[in-house]
C-alpha cells in the first residue's frame, strides 16, 4: 500500500480530514500522522502542537497498515 492508497481508502471510508494528516504535519488538533522519515517511516500522535511517536517502520506499506489500524474506529 502507498501514501495514495492509503488517502484514498481514507477518503472512501468517509473519515473526517481533521482525524488524520498525510503530510507530517500537526494537523488542526488532535490527530494522527505518517510521514517519511530516513531509513523509513513515522507514525504519530500530534496533540498541543508535538509529536509523539507511536511507531516506526522500514517500508511504506507497513507504515501505511498500521496506520490505518490506530485509525481503526474511523475505517470501516
């Protein structure tokens, strides 16, 4: 799964934008990110303005799946 994969399932499932950012942003509050970073790719938590890392991976695919499992409850 790619990055446009994954904002397209996003989008097909109908989860707000405000739940998630693709781009390694901060996003508008509360929500959760991915984003390349070296040797592979970042999932995080973005609250108050930081980042908190919630994990790490070498390939986009896998970054891409776990991130959608902690955005399980929006995704059907």
């Amino acid at each position: 799964m790619t990055l446009a994969d994954l904002e397209e399932r996003l989008r097909s499932a109908g989860v707000a934008d405000y739940l998630y950012v693709t781009d390694g942003g901060l996003g508008s509050g509360e929500c959760y990110g991915i984003e390349p970073v070296p040797g592979g790719w970042s999932i995080y938590y973005s609250e108050r303005g930081r980042k908190s890392p919630l994990e790490s991976h070498a390939t986009e695919d896998a970054a891409c799946r776990a991130f959608l499992r902690h955005l399980g409850q929006a995704v059907p």
